[in-house]
C-alpha cells in the first residue's frame, strides 16, 4: 500500500460500503462455499435484501451463484471467486494501514 | 478520516465470525466424536483380542484403528486451516497484544515442553502399559495444543463443551490407577461432539 490517495480509493469502493456485502466475502474467504439459506440464516436478513448483496458481488465476479442439487433438491450455492479473493486481501491490507494511520493520528493528538 | 469504514469493517468481521464459529463447531464436532470413539473401539478390540491371537495382528490393528481415526481429524484440519488464516489476518487488525495471546503463549510452551518430555519417555519405555499410556499423552497433548491455538489465540467462543474437551486430559492421570477411567475422557469427547454438532446445525 504505497499512498494515502491508493488506500482510500479501495476503501472507499462502494463494495465495501455495505458490512454485510463484505462480511459474506470475508466469510466465503474462510470457508470456500456457503448455500444461500445457510446464509440467510446465519445473517438473519430478508431474501430480498440478501439476493440484492449477492447480486452485486456476483455482478461484480467476486462470487459465483451455483445451482446444485442434493437428494434431488436443488440449492443455490455461494462460491468465492479468485477476484473476490484478492479483492478481500487488498482489503484487508488497507484497512490494517488505515487503522494504523488512525491511531497515529490519534497518538500525535495526544501529543 | 471516515469512522465508517472502520465501523463497517468491525460490522462485517462479526458477521462473518458468525458463519465461521457454525462451520467450526461442525468440524470440531466430528473431531470430537472420532477422538471419542476411538478410545472405546481400541478397548473394546484390545478385549477382543484376548483370545490367543499373533501380537503382530494386536499391533496391526491398534496401528490401523489409529490411522483411521487420524485420516479424517487431518482432512477436517486442512479445512480449518483455511478458516485459521483469515481469522488470524483479523485478529491481527482488531487486537493488540492482550492478556490472552500472552496465555496462550505460556499454554503453547508448556504444551509443547510436555510433548518433547513424554515423546522421549514413550521412546524410553519399558513398561507396556507405562508406553501405552505415554502414548495417549502424547496424543491428547497434540490436541491440546491445537485447542488451545484455536479457542486462545484465534479467540473462537468457548462453549461449556469446549472447556470440557480442553480440560478433560488433564485427568488421564486417573488411568495410572483404573485403565478403564480413559473412557470418561472418551465420554466427555463424544458428549462435547454431540452438543457441537447440534449448535452447529440448530438454530444461530
């Protein structure tokens, strides 16, 4: 993470605007797969409001949406692509920078 | 600075913490079953195995129940590993060094102190049943050690079953004085496992 200005741009993505959107990507990073109602009920939000999330990440090529089926049942699954991947750890190395410059700040206050 | 990106992210890490802590108790609860199961199967064929049969069939056996029983604990492991990484790259961001990463470090030296110490008087044994139960130290100190890493430093929820799991080794000393006394350590396992499984596909 070179600059302050580079930083920003990725925080400020309008991905990372939404703790859900990015709780299922961090989540998804952990786990590889998830089915959509195991994660309606682990979020305790509305289809709705979960499918409009998953879109955008999916409209994004940050997850896929799969079909599959188990005992002749068909259920969505939730896989993280290797864009979501690298997109989570940019993430995350901005935020670790951020929060660092944030208790810098803070220290050079007190000071 | 904008406070919402770091709100947002704390926001997100719990969320997914959520979804993490159900896929673990999952894999921690099938790790607990087979630990469990495994000390009543190797009695009960060590009972078996009574009637007049070639000590290298006994060996064979022991060893294969061992490496059954350890085949899928590695495979759910390489699972959990995945889920260890992304944990410990948040834990990093949210906490300082605390009171319990500085536990968990004496919990680690300790553990690993006493796997190198029963290590060499298991390959020092000349007593079978002293070696047999060198061995199961050894065992149960490996797991020990992986508790600990999990529920201390990767600060997963610590339910009353996992305190059950973690601290029910310390009483293998029992089997000095009753062999059989193993089967409440196996107990306590299979119970622990039980009660993970059913968090893990109840209700959030």
């Amino acid at each position: 993470m070179e600059n302050l200005k580079e930083l920003m741009e990725i925080l400020s993505d309008p991905i990372f605007s939404s703790p859900i959107r990015v709780g299922i990507l961090l989540a998804l990073t952990g786990i590889k797969t998830i089915t959509f109602s195991e994660l309606q009920k682990n979020l305790g939000i509305n289809k709705s409001t979960l499918s409009v999330n998953l879109k955008i990440l999916e409209n994004n090529g940050l997850i896929e949406i799969k079909t599959k089926f188990f005992k002749d049942r068909p259920r969505e699954v939730i896989v993280i692509t290797e864009k979501g991947k690298k997109l989570v750890e940019k993430y995350l190395e901005a935020i670790l920078k951020y929060k660092e410059i944030i208790e810098e700040n803070n220290n050079e206050n007190i000071k | 600075m904008n406070s919402k990106i770091y709100e947002n992210f704390l926001e997100a890490n719990e969320i997914a913490r959520k979804i993490y802590y159900l896929k673990f108790k999952k894999y921690i609860g099938i790790i607990y079953l087979i630990v469990g199961a495994y000390v009543p199967i190797t009695i009960a064929v060590s009972v078996i195995l009574r009637t007049p049969l070639p000590s290298y069939v006994s060996t064979y056996l022991s060893a294969g129940i061992f490496i059954l029983g350890l085949i899928p604990v590695i495979f759910l492991n390489t699972k959990l590993l995945e889920l260890y990484k992304i944990i410990n790259k948040l834990n990093k961001i949210i906490y300082k060094r605390d009171i319990y990463s500085i536990i968990y470090n004496i919990i680690m030296k300790i553990l690993i102190g006493l796997v190198i110490v029963s290590s060499f008087l298991y390959s020092m044994g000349i007593d079978r049943d002293l070696m047999g139960i060198g061995g199961d130290l050894i065992v149960f100190l490996i797991i020990e050690l992986w508790l600990s890493y999990t529920f201390f430093r990767l600060k997963f929820k610590i339910s009353l079953e996992d305190w059950l799991a973690i601290l029910s080794p310390v009483g293998l000393i029992l089997q000095i004085i009753y062999p059989y006394s193993v089967l409440i350590f196996a107990s306590i396992w299979i119970f622990s496992g039980v009660v993970s499984m059913v968090r893990a596909y109840g209700k959030p």
